[in-house]
C-alpha cells in the first residue's frame, strides 16, 4: 500500500521525521510530497526542500519525495496511492485535518486519510515554531536535522547559538516601594 505524506515542510523538522519514519513501518512505500504553494513565501525553495528531505530521510529505503501542485487527492490518484498520511498534534489539528479528510473523501472515494498521533516530545513543533525561534536567534538544532539547522541558520544570517551561547546575566529583583495609604 502506498501513503502520501503531504505538507510545505518548510523546513522539515524532527516531527516531521518521526512520523515519516513510523509511516515507513505502515506502508510498504510513503511518498513525501512538498507542495507547491505560489501563495507562500517559503524560505526554501521546492529544491532545497526535496534535497534536505533526501538526506534526511535517505536511511528509509521505502522514501520517496517528490513535489506536486493542485490537489492532493489528484496527486495520490496519479502516483496510485491509497492512503493520505497526516499527523495529529493537538485538538485544534484534527478538526483542521477532519474537515480535510471529508473534503477529499467527497473528491475521491478511493483515497482514505490515516492519522498519526505525533510523538509526545514533537507535540508542539511546527515549522513555524522553528522559524521564529531561528529568526530570534535561538537555538533549533534540537529542533531539526544538524544540516536542515545550518541551512536556517545560513538564511537568517546567523551561527548556530550552541556554538556562540548568549550569556545571561541576573537581573535584580525590582525593589518595593512602599505607598502610604490614605485613611
């Protein structure tokens, strides 16, 4: 049976792995498809994604990634795929996720969407989460794959904080002043 895994994965991050790796031990091929979306403004583009999802993913001898435009269920439907594979994070994704599945289940019959629950240390990763602390100088490598933290890194124009620590210094806690009351 073969899945389709699809999103921007812009950048990939380890959740994003973690549920490609378990997807792997489902089905006998799972596709990463990255979507072409021209209405985001991605900060890699189409080729650099498909090339960091390679190296990420290429201990996975039943990985494919490839990229498509238009609908979904039309892609699964040409690449003879059965499944949609998609991750849960919280509640708010499965009433996203639901609406979608039914929404193309009314284009396609064919395709069934299956849904991993994310591993609990990846619950609250996306790759926005991981944008915006990159583009605020934190650290992702914990984040990310080491050459996918290096490619933001080299965006945002910074080095990896790990290898230049920001020192924190205490900051005194405020002193009380005292307010006379009036009786």
């Amino acid at each position: 049976m073969i899945a389709i895994y699809p999103g921007s994965f812009d950048p990939i991050t380890l959740g994003h792995l973690d549920l490609i790796g378990r997807g792997s031990r489902l089905f006998e091929r799972v596709i990463v498809a990255v979507l072409r979306n021209p209405n985001k403004m991605p900060l890699f583009s189409v080729e650099q994604r498909l090339d960091q999802i390679s190296l990420s993913t290429q201990h996975l001898p039943n990985i494919e990634v490839d990229s498509f435009d238009g609908l979904t269920v039309n892609y699964a439907q040409m690449r003879q795929a059965q499944v949609l594979l998609r991750g849960l994070r919280a509640v708010s994704d499965f009433e996203v996720e639901l609406q979608m599945a039914h929404t193309n289940k009314t284009l396609s019959t064919q395709i069934e969407t299956v849904f991993l629950a994310t591993s609990n240390e990846y619950s609250f990763l996306s790759s926005s989460v991981v944008k915006e602390i990159a583009r605020f100088g934190g650290s992702i490598d914990h984040l990310v794959p080491p050459h996918i933290a290096l490619d933001i890194y080299q965006c945002y124009n910074q080095n990896s904080p790990m290898l230049n620590p920001i020192s924190t210094e205490a900051i005194p806690p405020l002193k009380s002043i005292s307010v006379e009351r009036e009786a």
